[in-house]
C-alpha cells in the first residue's frame, strides 16, 4: 500500500490495455505498461473506467495472469492486462467477464467510410451506412459495430462495439478490417 507521511493514499498497480482499448487513453500510456495507483477498495471494473475506457469494450481481463471480474478487488504490486471485445476467438471458457463475444459481426459505418460499406455489404455482412455516429447507437447497443475513422467521436460516444480505422485508402481500409477482425472481406466474398 502506498504512504504518504504516514497516510494511506491506495494501491499501486501495473495496467496494461491492448488494441484498439489504447484509443481511450492519453499518447504517453498507449501500448506499455503503466504504473497507476488506485484506492485501497477499487475493484478492476473502477479502475478500467477511471482510465476511460467503457467496460463494454472489455472482453478479457487478467490479474497476476488470471482471469479476473470487474468486481475483482485489486491489491498493491497487481499486474492487471486489459483485453477488447474479441470478435472471432471463443474466450468464453477463460473469461470471468459477462457477455460473449459476437460470432457473425454486423457493422455501421459512418457516412466517411462509405466505400468499407460496400465492401462489408458485398461480403454478406450486414451492413448499415450511418449519418453522424450519434444516429446510429440504437443498432450499436444492440450489438452491431460501430466503424468510423475518427477516434474522439467514438471515445465520446463509448459505444460497446467499436472499430476505428487508421487507414485512408479504401482498399487499405477493407484490409485493415479484414486483417484486425480475422474477416474474409472483399467484393464477391460470402462469409461461411
């Protein structure tokens, strides 16, 4: 526990948020490890929240290596590693978490990534083409993803699926997707 003249200010844990989770968090703690020190009472789902990021985007949490709830209380010296939605592997055996990860992902993509859109759609995918983000929470709290380039739009809106992509070129995008997702994407393609 940490001390201060002789007060008790909290635990000092090691977090440590993987893929697209980095997104929520400030450029100097992004894909490392990070000390952070918490409340002496704090439980992980606190905690993952504090650095904010939406625990619907967490799919997978590990503490000292082992899976862990968000009502797990943290103790001082906890490494803690924080993992996203995972939309193609089955996890659900490892996981404390509640909630299982999608197994046929459906997609809205904002008006900018129109051409991804039709490539998803293409695919067999089902596919919205969206306005501005905020139009399209209904299908995303249903379970659909949310797809769009712009990352302060998505930690704004904290939606429990998300997907920012980086890239600029549509084929580049349709890649990207396909690669970060495990997909087979591409016009002509039908998903199994």
């Amino acid at each position: 526990m940490a001390r201060s003249g002789g007060h008790v200010m909290g635990n000092i844990v090691t977090l440590r948020f993987y893929e697209e989770l980095n997104d929520y968090l400030p450029a100097a703690v992004r894909r490392r490890a990070f000390e952070h020190c918490v409340r002496a009472d704090a439980c992980v789902g606190d905690t993952i929240t504090a650095c904010g990021v939406p625990a619907a985007a967490v799919d997978l949490v590990l503490v000292n290596g082992e899976s862990a709830g968000f009502g797990h209380r943290l103790r001082h010296g906890d490494r803690v590693s924080i993992y996203p939605v995972f939309e193609t592997l089955d996890i659900e055996s490892m996981t404390h978490l509640p909630g299982r990860p999608l197994r046929r992902p459906r997609f809205v993509v904002t008006a900018a990534l129109a051409d991804l859109a039709r490539a998803l759609a293409a695919s067999s995918y089902p596919t919205v083409l969206a306005g501005p983000a905020d139009e399209c929470l209904d299908l995303v709290v249903r379970g659909w993803i949310l797809v769009s380039d712009d990352a302060r739009t998505l930690a704004r809106l904290e939606p429990p699926r998300a997907f920012r992509i980086r890239t600029v070129k549509p084929g580049d995008q349709v890649r990207e997707i396909g690669e970060r997702l495990q997909l087979p994407i591409g016009f002509g393609h039908r998903p199994q």
